[in-house]
C-alpha cells in the first residue's frame, strides 16, 4: 500500500541516507547544495546522471502469499497477491533487497522488477524482522544485479531536513517520487497484520 511504502522509505531515511539516488535524480551542476540547516551534500553533474542511466536501485517486489488460518490450523488461507517497494543495498558484503517485512510476511512466491525492465526476476526471503517491519530478498540470477547500484544507509534525518520518498504505489506500474520536508519525529508502536 501507499502507507506501506512510506514507512520503507522513512524507516530508512531516505532523506539524507539515500544519498546516491538523491544526487542521480535530483543533481545539479556538480556543485554542493545546502539543506535548512545549511549542511551540504554533494550533487550529481548532468554527465552522472546519464552515466547512472539504467542503474536504478529501486525495485517493486511482487509476492504471492498464503497465511495460515488460525481458527483451522490444519489449513491455509486463499492465496492472494500483493506489491511493494525496495531497494538494493549491500548487506555482509553482499547485494540484496530491502523492502517491507509485511510485502513478504507468508510468501509462498517472491518476484522483483527493475524499474524499466518488463522481466520479473525469482526473490527468496533471506531475513525477516516483524518487529521493524523490514525484510531482505536474495535474487540469485546475476542478470537482475548488472547495472544496480545498490544505495548506501546514512543517517536518521532531523526534522526540516529536505526528504524524498520513492517507491512504487498501490497500483502504479511506474516510480513515484514525492518531496518534502520531516515535520514531527516520534516514537510509536507499530504492528501489521
């Protein structure tokens, strides 16, 4: 869901953490731009953009799942399909996705997608956290990692630091890209069903 994707991308802090994407999609002339506080961080020059063509780090993550039902253990719920939103990061030295602990949660099928890139690649889940909503995907096919460059975590941002949340939305077949500033930073308990 929309929602869903949001907290992806907020649980990792897209704003300032997501530094590659934010200077390939949103770079200037190489020089560095300033953020509320006056901190800078470097930009993208129109060469690095076309050279980052095709590299897009962001993925939709299709997922077939089947929960178990718990008033009759002895069987499954009806299958359902449902998409999200990831990325490519390097975990123990090794490529994998980042998306939604929930996209995944009772997956019996994993598939991902690149961004302009009509084949669907087979996904395994390699770590799944409940309790941050968060999970990983391995892609053994060596064809969906050529061209990705996976992005690097940085820091929680502050509030009015500039952010923005890529991702794909309930329904779009395309990237959305939505920009704005950190409001309100708390503390809240979260669960999905």
């Amino acid at each position: 869901t929309s929602a869903a994707t949001v907290t992806t991308w907020d649980a990792m802090r897209v704003g300032r953490g997501l530094r590659t994407l934010d200077a390939r999609m949103y770079g200037g002339d190489g020089a560095a731009a300033g953020d509320v506080h006056g901190r800078t961080r470097a930009t993208a020059s129109r060469n690095d953009l076309e050279a980052s063509a095709g590299a897009e780090p962001v993925v939709k993550v299709y997922a077939v799942q089947s929960a178990p039902n718990l008033q009759m253990p002895w069987t499954s719920k009806p299958q359902e399909e449902s998409t999200g939103s990831g990325f490519a990061i390097i975990d123990q030295q090794k490529p994998c996705v980042l998306t939604n602990a929930h996209v995944v949660a009772d997956a019996t099928y994993v598939e991902v997608r690149k961004a302009g890139d009509a084949r669907k690649y087979v996904a395994r889940r390699v770590k799944v956290s409940h309790e941050c909503d968060l999970a990983t995907l391995d892609v053994d096919d060596a064809g969906f990692w050529r061209d990705v460059k996976p992005l690097e975590l940085g820091d929680m941002p502050c509030l009015q630091d500039e952010v923005s949340v890529v991702g794909y939305p309930e329904g779009g077949e395309g990237i959305s890209i939505t920009a704005g500033v950190v409001s309100r930073i708390e503390i809240q308990r979260y669960v999905h069903s």
